[in-house]
C-alpha cells in the first residue's frame, strides 16, 4: 500500500510540474509587448478639386491590375511582360524574399531540442611511472539532447519577427513590381515622344528648307534682300541643330528600356524602329476613397509589417530580462572493449537541467530593450510618413493631369492657328505683300507649338502612369496571392 501511494505521489508530482511550467509560460508571455496595428486616420476624400478624368467611387480591382491595357498599345504589352521575366530589381526581390522565409525556418528552429550523435574510439597509454604503462581503449556512442524552453516568449516573439519580416518581403516585391511597371511604361513614353518630336522636326526641317531656297531664289531675282536670306539660314539650321539633342534622348530612352527589361542596350532597338504615336487613353479612373491606400499600396503594407516584426524584436530583447531553463540530455554505449560496445551493460545515460537568470550585465539588457523600442519608434514613423508620401503622390497626379489636359487642349488650338499663319504669311511674302519676318516667326511658332504639343500628349498620359502607380495598381496581376509569391 505504501508503495502504491509512493507511486502515486510521484506521477501527481510530475503533473503538477508539468502544469506549473504550462502555466508559467502562458502567464510570462503575458509580459511581452503585443502588436496592435495603427490607428491611421484618413481624410474622407480627397483634396484636389475639379478633377476632370477621375471620380472618388470604389476604384476596380481588375483595372488597375492590368492598367497598362487601358493604353491599348500591344508594344509596351510585350515590353510589360518582358520587364516582368527580366528585371533585375525583381529578381533580386524575390531572392530577398526566399532569404526571408529562410531566416523564419531558422527562428522556428530554436523552439525544438537539438540532438547530435557521436561516435568515439580512444586508444591511450599511461606513463610507467605513473600508471604502469598500461594501454587502454574507449568505445563510446551517443545522443546529446538539449532544449531550451521558452519561457517567457523570446523564442516566439523572433519567430513571430520572421513571420511579419517575410510578409514585409512580399510587399517589397510587390512595390518594386509596381515601380517597374511605371518605369517601364513611362520609359516607353519617352520613346515615342522622342520619335515623334523628331519626326516633327524633320517635317519642319524639310519646310524650312524649301522656304530657304524659295528666299534664295527671291534674292538672286532682286525680289527679297541678303537679310531675308540670312534669316532663312539661321531659321534652318536652329531647326537641324535640335535633331541630334533628339535622337540622343531617344538612344538613352531606348537603352534605359532595354536594362529595365533585363537586356543588354540595343535590344530593343529593332522592334521600336516602327514609329507609333504616344498612347493616349480616356478611360476614367475611379480613385476609391483614401482609406483603400492602407489595402492597396505594397509600401505601406511594407510600412506596416516592418512595424510589427520590430515590436516582436521588443519581445525579444524584454525576454532576456527573465530566467532561462536549458534541459539536457545523453543517451548511448560505453565500453572498454569494442565487442561489448553493444551489450546492455555498456548503457550509460545522463539528465540535467541548467536554469540561468541575468544578475548583472552592465545595463546592456535594458540598453538593448532601449534600442529595439528606439527602432520601432522608427519603425512607426515610417509607416505615418509612407501614408502621408502616398496621399502626396496622388493629389499631385491628379492635380498633374487635370491641368496638363487643360494645357493640351490650349496647345492643340495654337499648333492649327500657327500653322494657318504659315501658310496665309507664305502666301503673302510670295506675293510681296509682307516681308519675310512674318515668315519666320510663324515658322518658328509651329515648331514650338508642335514640339510642346507632342511633349503634352507624353506628359498627360506620363501622368496618368504616375497616377496608376500612385494607386497601387499593378501588382494583383502578378503576385495577387501567397501561391504567386512563391515562385
């Protein structure tokens, strides 16, 4: 009976530990800062006034996935597709990301006992003078276990860090997606604003050149003086000195492209010979409310796990304040002989458990406490100033492209009016009734109204990009969910 009662005594012992080390570690993680996301305040709509191609209702989901097609342009498609297989920037972020989710399975790690096997044979002599020369062998094998238990939450709290590190990976991914795709079709804009700023160059150029003989012709017959002709000659060359600025911006335009798309410069250089106008589009883009910026735009989802991986980093340094339990543990064979290694005899086991607690370090623990709640400080910041940047971003493209419409529509009425005065001061300095100056200006004035006209159509649709990528939009086509993020 008494045997039975000290059995008894011994298996309630071990629950009751057992349920005093559960209880332990649920009441000291208690101790350990919690996450708690931002309370972010939004204005309820958006300042910019009059916006003429934009309204504020729930912007749509598929459009601005795909926003590039709103543009109807099947080269910057291909151009699209190609950046997104071919980038740099987006390989080296889903390297990053890979990295990321193995630092999580090195976190994870540490909540698990470690075990090593060896194996050992010694063969050793002693001294004569001490041990009589007497020759002896050691056969040993084993399996050391250690675990550390945690107790107050440390281990969680990295592991619960590389959670929120690897999800802010996947938003870095998707943010870079999202530059890319601006910067790829922003790049292509440029490509063909300088295609088309240069065929109106040359187009002027060439009309230049016949008014120029035309001048000539007038002076050899005495009809027009040397003046005329000079004026015609530096009208002419200012022109022809314009075109080499040009086809130099297209030649950097044309290589930015080709890095941007993962290739060598020149790559693109064939398929972008066909001239095409710059893409222009009417559809109307619904903004949504400011609210949806906190669901849609990667760098603020970024903003926000950097925030919650360095509260978790708090975590981590609090829990070194408190005890730490390290349980130990050898299990194996030990023998003299090696045929007996594997006999019962030869077992041999070992338990142990070791329990430190931090008396005196210097103030290092609390310093360290100190810096990883400086850095979530930090951390906080910069999600507030990504929300704010994000708000910035898209009140000025609207307010961008609202007026650059406005200044289009102006332009495209001064392009036909000059080029009218061409053609009626032509007409009039052919039949002598007015000297060549009138000529000359509205020569002058059709260049520039051209010129700034096919920068506008860029610029206007330029900022329409900027708006998409101010929205966020890009991103779902690609890595819209977990599974496309692993690839």
């Amino acid at each position: 009976m008494m045997r039975w009662m000290k059995k008894g005594f011994h298996y309630r012992t071990r629950y009751v530990a057992v349920m005093c080390i559960g209880l332990m570690i649920t009441g000291c993680t208690a101790l350990l800062p919690k996450y708690v996301k931002p309370d972010t305040r939004l204005p309820e709509q958006w300042y910019a006034a009059e916006k003429i191609s934009v309204d504020t209702k729930t912007a749509e989901t598929s459009t601005l996935a795909e926003w590039w097609t709103t543009l109807q342009d099947e080269h910057l498609t291909r151009l699209i597709q190609r950046a997104i297989a071919g980038n740099m920037d987006l390989r080296l972020a889903r390297s990053r990301l890979r990295q990321a989710r193995a630092s999580r399975a090195v976190a994870r790690a540490d909540l698990f006992p470690t075990i090593d096997a060896t194996g050992n044979a010694t063969r050793s002599r002693t001294s004569e003078n001490i041990g009589g020369g007497t020759t002896s062998n050691l056969y040993a094998l084993e399996l050391d276990a250690s675990w550390e238990l945690d107790l107050f939450g440390g281990v969680r709290k990295s592991v619960e860090a590389a959670e929120a590190d690897i999800a802010a990976s996947v938003e870095s991914l998707r943010d870079t997606l999202v530059s890319l795709l601006s910067e790829t079709a922003l790049t292509y804009i440029d490509v063909r604003a300088y295609q088309q700023r240069l065929k109106t160059a040359e187009a002027n150029l060439i009309a230049q050149e016949e008014t120029y003989q035309l001048v000539v012709w007038r002076n050899q017959a005495g009809l027009s003086d040397a003046l005329a002709v000079e004026q015609a000659k530096y009208n002419l060359e200012s022109t022809r000195s314009q075109i080499p600025t040009l086809k130099t911006g297209l030649e950097q335009s044309l290589n930015t492209l080709a890095v941007l798309t993962g290739d060598q410069p020149g790559a693109w250089d064939e398929e972008m010979k066909q001239e095409a106008g710059v893409p222009e589009t009417s559809v109307r883009i619904a903004l949504g409310i400011p609210a949806d910026l906190l669901r849609r735009r990667p760098d603020i989802r970024k903003a926000e796990r950097d925030l919650a991986a360095q509260t978790a980093r708090v975590g981590v340094a609090t829990a070194d304040l408190y005890p730490k339990l390290t349980l130990s543990g050898t299990i194996g064979l030990e023998s003299l002989a090696r045929g007996d290694l594997f006999e019962a005899a030869s077992r041999m086991f070992s338990l142990g458990g070791v329990l430190t607690t931090p008396v005196f370090h210097g103030g290092a623990i609390r310093q360290n406490i100190e810096i990883q709640s400086a850095l979530q400080e930090q951390a906080l910041l910069s999600y507030e100033a990504a929300v704010l940047t994000a708000l910035k971003e898209i009140e000025n493209a609207v307010t961008a492209l609202t007026q650059e419409e406005l200044k289009r529509e102006a332009l495209q009425a001064a392009a036909a009016s000059a080029k009218k005065a061409v053609e009626l001061s032509q007409s009039k300095y052919a039949a002598g009734l007015s000297d060549f100056s009138a000529v000359l200006d509205a020569q002058r004035s059709l260049l520039t109204y051209e010129d700034e006209l096919v920068q506008s159509r860029a610029t206007a649709t330029g900022n329409l990009i900027r708006l998409y990528k101010a929205l966020g939009g890009g991103w779902e086509s690609v890595y819209g969910d977990a599974q496309q993020t692993k690839k």
